[in-house]
C-alpha cells in the first residue's frame, strides 16, 4: 500500500465506519445502555420512567415462574445443543462421502431452516396432535410432549444449517492427513476421532455457540408449539407455573403483564438473560477454542 | 470520484433518515383501532373527514391479540396516538395517565347512556363507550326447525340440552350437528374463557344485588358449575369431538355459515359475516340452568371505549375531539361505522341493523334482563385466560370431576391470585 493511498484512507476511513458506528450506537449501545437503566425503574412508556432501585431484581429472582423457566431453558439448551451436533455432524459426515444424489440431500436438509418459527410451531401441533390424540391427548396436557415436541422441531429446523457448516469444515480436512493415517494404519474409526474431528473443531465450535444461544434465545417456536407454555401447574393459591415456558417467553409475558410494576421487572429479567446468555457463550468459545489445532 | 460520490450520497442518505422524523403537524387526529375488522371502514371514513375538513386523520390497526404491545410501542412514540382504546380495568389501571378527563366534552354530552363508559378511581371519565356488542349463542332457526324444533320452545337449560342433544344424536341422519367446533386455540378460546364464563361473573354480581365497579379481590364461583354445564353440553355435541379441540385448526364461523350445525357460541360482530348465509340467524342467551333463566337476556357490554391522549398536544386533542364528535353525528359516517360496530350509543347516530343486537333488544322489550360484561374485570387477563384454558383443555382430554376440580381452580383462586398480583 503505498503513501498515498495511506493518507487518503486516514482521510476518508471516518466516513465510512461513521456511519456504521453511528447505526450501530443507535441500535444497539444507546437501548442497551437504556435497557439496563429500565430495569432499575418501574414504568408504562420509557419516557415516564420512575427509578426504583434493584427491587426489580429481587422480585425477578423471587418469581417462581421466572426460575422455573430458567431451568427448563437450561435443560432444553443442553438436550438440543447434543442431539443437534451430533446428529448434523454425522448427517454432514455422510454426505460427504460419495453418495449418489448427496447435493439432493443437503438441500432438503437445508429447507426446514427457511421456514419461520411460528408457523413451524403450528405445523408441527398438529403433526403432534395427529398423532397424540390416537391416545386421547394432545402436545399441550403433558410437559414432557412439550419438552419433546419442541426438541423435534428443533432438530428439524437447525440440523440442516449445522450440517452446511459441519460440511465446510469436513471438506476442508487435508486429504494428505487422512491419506498419512490410513497408510499408517488406522482404523475409520480412529481416523474420525484423532483427525478428522480435531481438524473440524473450528466448526463444532461455531456450531455448539449457535446452538447454545438459540437453544437460550427460543421464542416463536416455543409460543406457537406449546401453546403460550402449556400444561400448567395450578398452585393451591391459584397461582400458575407455565410448565413450557421458556425464557424469552417469560420475559415477553410479563413485560406485557398487567401490574404497573410488570414493565420493570420483564426488563430486569431480560438483563439477567442477557448476562446469563452472553457469559454462557463466551465460556463455551473459550473451551472448543482451545481443542482447536493448527493445520 | 466515484468513491467520493458515493460517500456523499450515503451521508445524505443518513441525514434525511435522522430528519425526517423533525417536522410536526398541528392538530392531526390518530387513531390506534384495534378491530382489525372494522380497519377498512375506518379509513373509508377517515378519508371522508379529510376530504371534508382537511384535518388529516391517520388510523392504524394492531393486528389481532397484539393491541396491547402496539399500544405501548405506539404510545411511547414522538408522534403517539391521539385516540386510542381503553376497554376494560385492566386497560384503565395502566393508562389512565394518558387519558384526557372527557367528562363535560361535546362527545361525552352526545353519549346516550353512561353504561359504557370507564372511570378511575378519582373519578375521572376516562374512556367512553363508542359501540357495544352482546353475545350469547348464534342460532340458525331453518336447521333448528328442521330437526324438529321451534326457537320459542328454546327457553332454558332443559329445553336446549334436550334439543342439542336430539340434535347431536340424529346428525348423521339430519345432515348437521348441534354445536360448531369449539377450539380451545388461542383464536377461539375467549369464546369460552372469555365470554361463556361472564355467565358465573353476572350471576354472582345479580346474587350480590350490585354491579362490579372495579375489580373484586375475590369471587365465589357460585356459578360455575351452570357453567360447566352449558360448556359441556357445546363440546359433547358438536362437529368437532372435544378431545380434539385443544391445538384448534377447525373454522367455527364456516361450519356456521353452511349449515354444519345448529348453533355456534359467539357476538353481534358475527351478523355481517354470518348474515348472508344465514339471513334469519338470531341468537338467544347461554342457558346455564339458572332459577329463573327464562327472563334471561344476551350479555351486552363493550370494549371499545375511545380515550384521547391526554399527553398530545391541545390543538391534536381539540382536532380529535371534533373528530369523534362528527363520527357520531353525522348521518353518513355514523351509518358506516354503525354497520361495522353494531350500535353507536349516541343520540344522533343513526339505528343499528344488526340482527343480533335486534334480537337483543327484543329481549329487553319483553322484560328480560340484560347481563353486563362483568367479565371486563377479568385481573391480569391473559395470565388468567391462559391458566383457564390449560384447565379446560385438561378437562377435555378427561372430563372428570377431578379434572372439573382444576378448572373451578383457575376460575375460582385464579381470579384472586391474579387480582392480588395485579394490585402489585
């Protein structure tokens, strides 16, 4: 790059990331920063927001209903983030192969990722449904339906995008390693487990931290299959656990609650989600990242 | 050069992006609808105000179940709407801050009657009625006689549970059934969690001998039971069988409209989409199996209750104000909006031609009482709603009393754990 060329981009570099940065201040930095001041204040319309301190968060951690989806979010990411990986990666694995018609694959494969989540949810109710009312009931009476219904979807949905990525990095596995271990006799077995995959580990860890934060981030699927959250759980005091219900839903329903306090205490759900996602994902990077090897 | 261009034209770009949101209007009306169904006739008739008297008239429609999340966003805007809906307790208990005090305004002094207006609790009139609507159960009297029966034989629980079930048993050979589906989907559960359920609500207020103001911290259940019954008697005798209700997918409004069942659970919004095909469809109370239910008349209330922003600015309110007052007055807007809304509670707008609300007022004419919408005070309703329906759908799968036992739960303690929580 010569002198010049230098000095007009130190000239002109500001007008092209300003208004990237500016956007990006705007669209993400400034609500953010917003966000987080909401959830320390008890308010119906942002501009006419009262601070109230942490009570928000206390009476997030002392909701029921709140922890309960905690732990139902938690067990559903890791129960979707395996099945998920190593059900594309062996899918991945297989198609690269030599298969007849194996393009043909990938792209059926790859299709259940185009369709939107809502109306997946519905479809696949009535998929179940079909199904379950030969038994006389339905996705929606029975949490472990709904745990597993949503699994399925998700499986469905997300395996093929996994797989496209699993496939990039298969296809990018140096011939001549595998052509080394072969020679030097190692079974298929081995040649998976001591090359192939230590070579594909920059994928699975792509994959695992997509999986991982949708896995957290579940909203549409969640609230069109299982029904707002359905079966629930009848308190003796009449109260309500919404047994199905996931994180983000949690947090859409009681931001949209009817107390005036419900606005505040929704927002300072959402920080602790925030928190609790983004400390998740960068703790899983750190972990695949340092299985990576150098090729 | 190129590149340079182009820079500036991303700059500009950005900017008219950045202003465009500066310039302010003096008194616009916006009106933030949230019947999707009557959208179309709104803007017929907002155009006809514009064309008219130049002030310009923007509405906006939430989609269907989402008035509340448009509303907040909508309200939270540089440019917030003018004129919105306060329906029911729950809408007065979060807005009432917004809303202008309409008592002594020219629209209020229209008003024929103050059955439908909301107050808070300081007494200020906080939205008022600008429709009303009732429903019961929608009855197609050529079916119903030719299965052998008269609508004036219908006059309580007995002799529609006897007809219903006649009904139900001989639909194969009749070519129709008693009841429509009764989905417990989201789109057609309101119809029972909702509405059906107002029958427990008004008879509890009719026993206590007053009418609720605000939200009662607890209720009785007294009536649920009667509801039970009449529900039952809906989802065991309809096209649809009732362990395959919960996840929906079935369309009520059409088994109706071509002649698959006798009666269909549902209100006056009905008539125009019904009324083609069903010309004669009239609609008679829910029968529960209550003393005296022979004097029952439909359940009438509202929802759609205008509030003005009280945040606008005085020239937008004064135009809104204006605004309301020409759609109740003058004969050509009122028609229009009377055909979409049903009745318009003010004393020029013009009559109502909705055979439902006929039927309902052919009711008070012979003496029968009219049930309010008692079940406007429903506490944190989509919570409550919700539980309700999971225990229904419980109860479908297996109608026992055990299961019956979840369900009076949901009504019963979750109107009160609900109520507390709302209180906050």
């Amino acid at each position: 790059m010569n002198k010049k060329r230098r000095r007009a981009m130190a000239r002109w570099g500001w007008l092209f990331l300003g208004p990237v940065t500016v956007a990006f201040i705007i669209g993400f930095i400034w609500p953010f920063l917003q966000g987080i001041y909401l959830s320390l204040c008890k308010f119906v319309l942002t501009r006419d927001a009262e601070f109230v301190g942490f009570s928000n968060y206390l009476d997030a951690f002392r909701d029921q209903s709140f922890m309960h989806s905690f732990w139902y979010t938690g067990l559903f990411a890791i129960v979707s983030l395996v099945l998920i990986n190593i059900l594309a990666f062996t899918v991945a694995y297989f198609l690269t192969q030599k298969i007849k018609g194996a393009n043909l694959f990938r792209t059926v494969f790859f299709m259940p990722n185009l369709i939107g989540g809502i109306v997946l949810g519905y479809i696949w109710s009535m998929i179940f449904d079909g199904i379950l009312s030969h038994w006389g009931t339905s996705i929606l009476l029975d949490t472990k339906f709904g745990f597993w219904g949503l699994i399925i979807l998700m499986l469905w949905q997300q395996i093929g995008y996994m797989m496209i990525i699993y496939i990039a990095g298969l296809q990018a596995v140096p011939e001549d390693m595998i052509e080394a271990a072969r020679i030097d006799g190692a079974s298929r077995t081995q040649t998976l487990f001591k090359v192939t995959i230590p070579n594909v580990m920059p994928s699975i860890t792509i994959c695992t931290f997509l999986s991982l934060t949708n896995g957290f981030k579940l909203f549409d699927q969640n609230l069109a299959l299982n029904g707002g959250g359905q079966p629930f759980i009848q308190n003796a005091d009449g109260s309500v656990i919404k047994t199905t219900e996931m994180m983000a839903l949690n947090i859409y329903n009681t931001f949209y609650g009817q107390n005036s306090t419900s606005r505040g205490l929704g927002q300072a759900k959402a920080v602790i989600f925030f928190v609790l996602v983004a400390g998740l994902g960068i703790a899983q990077l750190a972990f695949t990242r340092k299985k990576e090897v150098q090729q | 050069m190129k590149k340079r261009f182009l820079a500036i034209a991303l700059c500009l770009v950005l900017a008219v992006g950045l202003l465009a949101g500066c310039s302010k209007d003096e008194g616009t009306v916006y009106w933030l609808n949230f019947k999707p169904e009557s959208d179309e006739v709104l803007k017929k008739v907002a155009k006809m105000y514009t064309d008219e008297t130049g002030v310009e008239v923007k509405i906006l429609t939430a989609a269907s179940g989402t008035y509340s999340q448009t509303l907040t966003s909508e309200m939270d805007k540089s440019a917030p709407p003018t004129l919105f809906v306060i329906g029911n307790s729950a809408g007065v208990k979060t807005w009432k801050d917004y809303a202008l005090d309409l008592k002594g305004t020219k629209i209020a002094n229209e008003l024929s009657t103050d059955a439908y207006n909301l107050y808070d609790d300081t007494g200020k009139l906080v939205s008022i009625g600008y429709c009303y609507e009732c429903y019961g159960i929608i009855v197609n009297p050529t079916l119903l006689e030719k299965a052998g029966y008269k609508l004036d034989d219908i006059k309580n629980f007995a002799s529609l549970k006897a007809a219903a079930e006649d009904i139900h048993a001989r639909a194969a050979e009749l070519g129709f059934d008693a009841f429509t589906s009764n989905d417990m989907d989201s789109s057609s559960s309101w119809r029972y969690t909702g509405h059906m359920i107002n029958l427990d609500y008004y008879y509890e207020e009719k026993a206590a001998g007053k009418t609720w103001t605000e939200c009662p911290d607890t209720i009785t259940g007294a009536y649920v039971d009667n509801f039970r019954q009449l529900y039952d008697l809906c989802v065991n005798n309809s096209t649809v069988a009732r362990g395959d209700l919960a996840t929906g997918g079935h369309d009520a409004q059409n088994e109706f409209k071509t002649g698959k069942a006798v009666f269909y659970v549902q209100g006056s919004w009905e008539y125009s989409a019904v009324a083609d095909s069903v010309p004669n469809a009239t609609m008679i109370p829910y029968y529960c199996g209550v003393d005296g239910e022979e004097k029952a008349g439909l359940n009438c209330g509202t929802e759609n209750c205008w509030a003005v922003n009280a945040k606008a600015s005085k020239a937008d309110q004064e135009a809104t104000l204006d605004f309301m007052y020409w759609c109740v007055t003058d004969p050509e807007a009122s028609k229009l909006l009377v055909e979409s809304f049903g009745v318009m509670p003010y004393k020029n707008a013009v009559a109502s031609t909705n055979g439902f609300l006929k039927a309902s007022e052919d009711y008070s004419k012979a003496g029968c009482y009219v049930m309010d919408w008692a079940t406007n005070y429903q506490p944190n309703v989509d919570d409550y709603r919700a539980a309700f329906v999971s225990a229904l759908n419980a109860y479908n799968a297996d109608p026992t009393d055990e299961t019956w036992a979840a369900v009076r739960t949901a009504i019963v303690e979750g109107w009160a754990t609900q109520a507390a929580k709302a209180k906050g």
